[in-house]
C-alpha cells in the first residue's frame, strides 16, 4: 500500500511537465527531491524554452520556476537547466470529481 501511494508524486510530476512541453523543446534529465524538481534539457530556439518557463509558471503545481542556465551548445541548439517548485495540491487546481 505505501508504495502504491507513493506512485502518485512521480507519476503526477511527469504529467504535469509533458503537459508544459512546448514543441521544439525535449528534456535530458529530470530530479525531483521533495518539492524541488531541476529540469536540463535542449531546444532548437530561445523561445522555446521561454515558452516551456511561461507554461511551468501557468500551472497551479509548479512555482517560481527559474532559469539557472541556457547556453548554445551546438549551433542552433540550446541547453538549458531550470528549477522550480512543485506542489502536490494546488488551490488553484480543479477539485476531484465526486465518485458515483
């Protein structure tokens, strides 16, 4: 039982950044230490990963996401390390729907 309820965090932070995930953007490495979770990954542009930071900062489960570093490893790609907070039950997000 305790480790079918400690699925839920893992399983939940995954969702909740594929759900961020912008096009041209992929993700190299994901940690999650308590509420911490640090993000490194690639883009093919700048915007991309401003969109990726925008869409982290819209969601009511993550906080304060911030960029550490971003620079142009190859030509036309860039890498990226960000960290922000995530939150397992948000205010702002929707309540469970009641069970028949």
């Amino acid at each position: 039982e305790q480790l079918k309820a400690n699925q839920y965090g893992p399983v939940r932070v995954m969702d909740e950044v594929s759900k961020a995930l912008p096009d041209l953007l992929w993700l190299t490495d994901m940690n999650v230490a308590g509420n911490l979770v640090t993000i490194h990954g690639q883009a093919l542009n700048e915007n991309a990963v401003a969109n990726f930071i925008s869409n982290l900062a819209a969601s009511p489960f993550f906080s304060e996401p911030t960029l550490t570093i971003m620079n142009q490893g190859q030509p036309g790609l860039f890498d990226f390390d960000l960290s922000c907070n995530f939150t397992f039950n948000p205010h702002d997000a929707a309540p469970a729907a009641p069970r028949a």
